[in-house]
C-alpha cells in the first residue's frame, strides 16, 4: 500500500470516528470540529508532502551518541527505521530540557518528542502518547559499600543495601529536573509517614547516575532499562529496589496530531513483532559490549575523539578550508577509519584513494595514515579548484567536490549540464544537480548531447554525498569543533 492510500485511509478512520459512534465516552472523537479534524490530519499530511520527520532526543548512552564515527543509539535507531518505513528522512533535533521539547511540539517545530518519556496522566493532558516503546520502573541507583569485591558472601553486600521503600525515609535523593521522579517520591513519602529530601537537579539522568558511581552524591532515582545498562559502565552500582510499579516508555506527538500517532503506532506494533526489533533491544540493553564501548576514547559521551586520526583529520581540513568534522564523515564514508583497507577496484587507504591518483602525488600501500590524508587532501583540494567559479555557495562547492571525489569531475560536470538544461539550478546539489547524477545511468540522459563522458551509475555517488553530509550534522550535534575536540 503507498503511502498516499495509507494517508488516505487513517482520513476515512479518523472521520468515520468522528460522524459515528453511541456516545461521546466511548467515542472520545465524537464531538470535534470538522475544523478540529483537518487539524489532527495535518501533522501527518506535512511529514509525507516533506517526506521528512523531525525528532527531538536527548544526548545520552541510549537515546544517541556516536561510537567510532557512526552515529547510534536506541532512540535514534527507532526513529531511522520508523522513517525508514515511511520513505522519509530524519531530522533530529537534540534537547535535553523536557519543557523545551513540549514548547518545540506545541510550536510545531517538531514532529515527535522521542526521548523514552515514562506516561502520565498528567503528561497525558500535554502530550499525545505512542504505543509504548518499553515497559520498565523506576529504581533506586545506590553504590555497593567500598570494598565490596573483596566481601566473602552476596550477604555481605546486602546487609549494607537499600532494599525496602521503607528504607528511604530520611534520605537525600537527586533526580533530573522536570521528571516523574520527583513525584513519584513525593507520593512514597507519604505512604511510609516519613521524609524524603529531594535535590531537583539541572543534570540528566546519566550523569546523576555517574555522580552516584563517584561518590558526589549517594542516590538518584532512574528508569530501570537506564540504570542496567550504566551498571556495565559502573560496576559498584546497585540498581535493584524498584520504587514503583512497571511503567509505560513511549514517544509523544503534539495532542492533536491523532493521525500520526495512529501512523507511529501502527508502526510500533508490526516492528515489535520482527526480528530486528528484538536484535535491537539486546544491542543496546543486553549487549556485554556495552561496558567496554563506555571506555573508549571514541565513545562521544564519554569520549573525546573520532577516531585515531583526528589531528590528522584537522590538519588536512584547515588545508582544505572545510569543517574537519565534514572531512571526518568523508573519511568515515570510505574506510570507517582503517588505513589498510582495499577496496575490491583496487582504492587503498583512509580515503580510499585509487592507483592513479596514488601514483600522481608519489605514494604506494606503504604510505603513512597522516600521508594518506594529506594525497586525499590534495586531491580535493585539486577537484575543487575545477569547478566552474559559479559555485559560489561553500557548502554546495563541498558537495559538489565530494561527488566528484567519488564519480570523477567529468560525471558531475555531466550532471551541471543536464540540470541546466532542464531548468534546474546547476549551482546547488541537493535535490538539483544530485537529481541528474540519478538519471546517468538512463539512456535517454547519457546521450544527450550535453553529456561528454556517458554512462554512470549515478545512486553510488548520490548516497555517498548524502550519506557524508547526514553523518555530519551528526557529528555537528555531538562532537565539539574547539581545539580540545570537546562535544557541544
């Protein structure tokens, strides 16, 4: 079914709800405004005219990060392959204040609120909620008493751990602000007749979890999938007296935005029911991997790099004159950072440089990773200076030397000439000349008189500049272009 008659029929559904039904409890549709109901629609129709999504998560070890160049992360995953099925694209916006994601949907400058948001009955009068993502609770996150590893019995431990609700009175908790746990302990301090002191926090969950790990503070509350996976990042962690019953986690959308809501939770229900949905989950909550990723200088939560190669990296781009964090994703794009790799036509190298070129600026398979840069630099910088000064957009003359740093310049001068004579802006790339790189590889195109080197497979090179330039503005949401590589 295409997405037009998938549009079409959440329309039919959301009006027949609204014309029909016995009474306004059972059919909480039943008393809005054909105006209401164009609205509810809206959201929905303005992602499939975009053919885009926007999401709003937040920076953290689950939602998103980036590990060894390639952005990840369980929220972020979801949200690709949500837009995966829908043939749309992602922009993901990152936010870590709760109240500002609400003003970001009320604003409609987002589509979806995807942080993992635990559901409300309260939050239910702000936000319209998905199918759930996952279900958990909320825990205590308590250090094992020092010296722990060396205690003879699993007693031992016990006797010096918080195990009952019961056990909380007089204590001071940390938790994120704007979250439910500060409710949720005003609620249990009234069940056991005591006194909870709660420290609302400007910090994330996370890093109040990292605080408990270093002694800063003694406990913070965290859904229970969290605080699992932070305790292979700190292993003196406990995380195993849960403070509430089992919990909802979904998305948000804006309250009026049903048709979308019943899109995603459409979605939700065919892909917890595949195969990936569960490789998924144990990717990221199960995964013994995890603890050993948290360690690495690669990690971006944690980390501070890239790869090993980013002072290379900087060198070259300054030469270039281009953001290193773009030439980075390029290098990404060709080797995933392995010096030594060759491709099956013979390219070698971080920038995956073939024999000719090798030849041309004097280096072979021997060549260092920092000398493999800079012939990959050169060549860029060699590509650049060919195109027609017309160009005069930087971003787009970027672009249009990284197609031709794959294709060749003659393809991509191919493409400008057809774009032109179609009436497009042979100027930009991004759905313009890109648009032509496509249609290379068709007979009606590639012998056009205006095409000089003929046939291409154009998609090769039309994912291979999208793909650098969506991985970039990752690495922009994540990674810090100061001197110190430090995130943003």
């Amino acid at each position: 079914m295409t997405r037009i008659l998938q549009y079409l029929l959440i329309v039919f559904i959301v009006v027949a709800m609204v014309s029909c039904g016995s009474d306004t409890q059972s059919n909480p549709f039943k008393k809005r405004t054909i105006k209401a109901v164009k609205e509810q629609n809206q959201g929905l129709s303005l992602v499939l005219a975009s053919k885009k999504i926007r999401a709003v998560t937040n920076y953290g070890s689950l939602s998103y990060f980036i590990y060894r160049g390639e952005p990840m992360g369980y929220q972020y995953e979801l949200l690709k392959n949500l837009c995966n099925s829908l043939d749309v694209e992602l922009e993901l916006f990152i936010e870590k204040d709760l109240s500002k994601c609400i003003d970001m949907l009320n604003n409609s400058e987002v589509d979806i609120l995807a942080m993992g948001l635990t559901m409300t009955n309260k939050r239910r009068k702000q936000l319209l909620f998905t199918e759930p993502i996952i279900v958990s609770r909320q825990v205590l996150v308590q250090r094992k008493p020092d010296g722990w590893r060396k205690m003879a019995t699993a007693d031992e431990i016990e006797s010096h751990m918080l195990r009952s609700t019961l056990d909380l009175s007089g204590k001071t908790i940390y938790v994120e602000e704007g979250t439910v746990f500060e409710e949720q302990l005003s609620r249990l301090a009234d069940e056991i007749a005591g006194h909870i002191e709660v420290v609302s926090d400007h910090r994330e969950v996370e890093e109040l979890i990292a605080a408990v790990a270093s002694g800063e503070i003694d406990y913070t509350i965290a859904d229970e999938h969290v605080a699992m996976v932070n305790t292979r990042y700190y292993p003196n962690l406990d995380v195993s007296t849960a403070v509430s019953f089992p919990q909802k986690i979904a998305w948000a959308v804006d309250v009026n935005q049903f048709a979308l809501a019943d899109t995603i939770n459409a979605w939700v229900k065919t892909f917890n029911k595949e195969l990936i949905s569960r490789l998924l989950f144990n990717k990221y909550f199960k995964n013994i991997r995890s603890g050993r990723i948290s360690k690495s200088n690669y990690y971006s939560y944690t980390g501070e790099h890239l790869s090993p190669y980013d002072s290379l990296i900087r060198i070259g781009a300054q030469e270039l004159g281009w953001d290193w964090r773009l030439l980075a994703s390029l290098i990404y794009q060709e080797s995933e950072f392995k010096p030594q790799v060759k491709s099956w036509v013979g390219a070698f190298g971080l920038m995956q440089l073939m024999p000719s070129v090798m030849q041309t600026y004097g280096i072979d398979s021997t060549a260092s990773p920092e000398v493999q840069i800079m012939a990959g630099v050169k060549h860029l910088k060699s590509i650049e200076h060919q195109l027609p000064d017309e160009i005069t957009d930087s971003l787009q003359r970027m672009m249009f030397t990284m197609a031709a740093y794959n294709s060749g310049l003659g393809h991509v001068l191919d493409a400008r000439r057809l774009a032109k004579k179609h009436n497009m802006d042979q100027n930009q790339w991004i759905d313009q000349t890109e648009v032509f790189v496509l249609k290379l590889s068709d007979k009606q195109y590639y012998t056009d008189t205006v095409v000089y080197y003929g046939f291409m497979r154009g998609d090769e090179t039309y994912t291979f500049v999208r793909d650098i330039v969506d991985r970039y503005g990752h690495y922009i949401n994540l990674i810090g272009n100061d001197s110190n590589n430090n995130r943003q």
